[in-house]
C-alpha cells in the first residue's frame, strides 16, 4: 500500500513538472514568434535572472521544507508551509528591487526586468506553494496550481497579440500576474497565510542545509557558464552558441531529472523515517531509472537528430550537431549520481554533499576548459562528458559513507531508547 501510495505521488509530481516545464517552453516559443530578435534577447536575460533568483529562493526556502517537513505531522507541516512562503515573499522583494536597479542600468532589458520586478514576489511565492504541497505529499494540489496559473496565463498571453502589442516587456508582465495569480490559488487551497516576519527565523534555524545548497548552487551554475565563457573567449561566439544549442536540445532530459529530484527527496525522508533498511536500495534505483532514461534519450537523439536538430534549432543545428551526443553522455552520468546526491540531502548531510561538489566542478571546469583549448566546443563537450562520469563513484563512495555515518549516529539513540524501555519494565 505505501510502496503504490508513493508511486502515485511520484506520478502527479512527473506530471506537474512536466506541465509547468511545457508552459515555460510554450511561453518562449510564443515570445519568440512575436517579437523582433533584440528583444527576445532581452526576454533570454530576464528568464535566466529569473532562474538564478529561483535557483536561490529554493535553496533558502523551499530545500530545508522539503527535507525537514515531509514526515511530519499536519501541524507542523503547516508551520513550515507559513515560515518558507513567507521567507519565498522576502526573498522576491529583495530580488525584484535588485532587479528594478538592474533594469535601470541594462537599456537592453529596462521594461522586461521591472516587469520581473513587480511580479518576482508572487513567481516565487507560487513555487514555494508547489512544493509544500509536494512535501505534504500532495503533488496533485501542485498540478492544480500550475494549472491555474495557466487559465490566467493564456488570455494575459492573447490578449496584446489579439490587440497588436507585440512586446517582450508586456508578455513578461502578463507571465508574472498569472504566475502572482497562481500564488494566491496556493493561499486559498491550503488555507494558510505566508509569514513573512519569521522569514530570518527560518533562515536562521535552516542555514545549515540552504548555505551549503547556495554553495552547490553556484558552483554547478559557476562552472558550466565558465566553460561557456571560455569556448566564447577562445574560440569564438559560435562554439559558445553550439554549446548553448546542444543544452537546448537536452532540455527535456533535465527537467525531467529536476523534476524527479524534487519529488524524489520527500519521499526518500519518508523512506529513511518508516523503513530505514530500505533506504541506500531506494536511493540506487532513483539512479537507475534516471541513468536508463538518459540513455534512452541519447539514442533518441543519435536517431531522429537530423530531423529534430534542424526542426528545434534551424541553423544552429550544424554547429551543434557535434556536441550533442558527448552533452547527452554528460546528462546520462549526471542521471547515474543523482540518487546519491539526494540521498545525502535526505541523510541531512549538506556539508558532505558540498566537498563533493566542490571536487566535482573542479573536475568538471579543469576538464571543459582543456577541452576547448585542445578542440573547440566538441572538445569542451567531450570534457564535460569524461569529467561527469568520473564523477559517479565520487558521489557513490561519499554516499556510502554517508549511510554509515548516519547509522553509527542513530545506533546510540536506538541504545538509549532500549535501556529506557527495560527500565521502565523493571520498574514496572
């Protein structure tokens, strides 16, 4: 019964994410048929300054919810949901005046940044609800979110083109009310009230799992844009556009592997709380089933690439037709370690997971950068692929290790707990 009761909250969570991922895809394509190419542009900037500041909204909210929150009683779930919105609204406060500030300065992108601005707050307010709900283990209450978002979202979309305004600065702002809509929704369907005014007291009480997730966060962000950089800088805006292209392409394969994190980690602390024996075993075949995805989508990709490289890309396919396969043997990899990663988040080992990133993106710069001095963006590519394969057993052997510890801390605790039971019979 609890082994079908979590694969049913396994498949409404693939389905959010799936859904939310979609509208996002669907949302650029819509941008990117209606206006001219600058501004598209400048929508780029904005959507990734939106990813950066979600990026560091979940490491400071929504993480610690999900870790500590998940097996707990409804009451306490509650006070973790009230705690981590309100946290989620502060963040978007200070994040959209830093982005005010930004759109001041960058001509580019001024309307489409104090758009995100205004509507930043709601935005992460709107994802801090999908995962409380998740936490809770009600992911289906997190599709019926998104999906609200979206009712709101496709006449806010229609609308200017149906007018004739056919603005990146508009469409943003239309987006983030219909995400700000979608955060409301989330206020009425739990029936609780963010608390914004103990947001420093959760960031206080959690800074041991956000800090060192911020510390992941930026290393895993730093070293792949490093890498970019340098194929920008050394080779030319092309390799660096071959390298984006090929990301692109592997899209789908990443959201899903977010995607299936996020739903992965509550479940696995309900693993390790109701059947702790079970626990190393769930967490390796969360890196099975994700590794045998990737593969799977490697051959979709060695198969039908000359016809959905050209559909997806047009004429960037040719540049990045040769960094595909070695991007997708990356993914793949990463697909192979990811179940250990959460398996240290679930374990409540930040500190450890953070060494191992570190290491890891140590390897993974020194490997691109190399790559593309040798040979341009296939070799940055090929870097990126060796240098995430070695680190598989890295993440294996640290989690490991992590298992063990965590079972010669809970041994004394289980002692204590027996001594007290016998004593309580004998005195009995």
């Amino acid at each position: 019964m609890k082994g079908r009761a979590a694969g049913k909250r396994a498949a409404w969570g693939l389905a959010d994410q799936a859904f939310s991922s979609l509208t996002n895809f669907a949302l650029s394509a819509v941008i990117a048929r209606s206006v001219s190419p600058r501004e598209f542009g400048g929508f780029a900037v904005v959507f990734a300054t939106y990813l950066l500041t979600l990026g560091i909204a979940r490491a400071l909210t929504t993480l610690p919810l999900l870790v500590r929150h998940s097996a707990v009683t409804e009451e306490e779930w509650r006070d973790g949901a009230r705690r981590a919105t309100g946290t989620a609204l502060v963040v978007g406060v200070i994040a959209g005046a830093a982005c005010a500030v930004a759109g001041l300065l960058f001509t580019g992108a001024r309307g489409s940044l104090i758009a995100l601005a205004v509507t930043l707050p709601g935005l992460l307010l709107q994802e801090a609800w999908r995962h409380s709900f998740i936490a809770r283990g009600k992911p289906s209450m997190a599709l019926v979110n998104d999906l609200a978002w979206t009712i709101v979202l496709i006449p806010a979309m229609v609308l200017p083109i149906w007018l004739g305004v056919r603005s990146a600065d508009v469409f943003v702002l239309a987006w983030g009310a219909a995400g700000a809509a979608g955060g409301l929704v989330g206020i009425a369907q739990s029936r609780l009230v963010p608390a914004p005014a103990h947001a420093w007291s959760w960031l206080r009480t959690h800074w041991d799992i956000s800090g060192r997730q911020l510390g992941e966060f930026a290393a895993l962000s730093g070293s792949h844009q490093l890498v970019m950089y340098v194929a920008g800088g050394v080779v030319g805006l092309v390799a660096a556009g071959a390298l984006r292209a090929g990301q692109v392409l592997l899209g789908p394969l990443h959201v899903a592997y977010q995607g299936i994190w996020f739903i992965t980690l509550p479940e696995l602390v309900r693993v390790l709380k109701s059947r702790p024996s079970s626990f190393a075993r769930t967490s390796a075949v969360v890196s099975i089933v994700l590794a045998a995805g990737g593969l799977a989508y490697t051959v979709l990709i060695l198969v039908f690439g000359e016809t959905l490289g050209p559909m997806l890309l047009g004429k960037t396919w040719p540049n990045a037709r040769d960094v595909v396969f070695p991007l997708a043997l990356a993914a793949t990899s990463t697909g192979a370690w990811l179940g250990a990663n959460v398996g240290l988040r679930a374990l409540q080992q930040p500190s450890r997971s953070l060494r191992i990133r570190l290491v890891v993106t140590t390897l993974t710069l020194a490997g691109g950068v190399i790559g593309v001095l040798v040979a341009g963006a296939p070799g940055a590519a090929w870097g990126l692929a060796i240098t995430s394969l070695l680190g598989v057993p890295i993440w294996w052997w640290q989690f490991g290790l992590g298992v063990s510890e965590g079972r010669e801390l809970e041994a004394p605790t289980a002692l204590a707990d027996e001594l007290e039971v016998a004593a309580e019979e004998t005195l009995a």
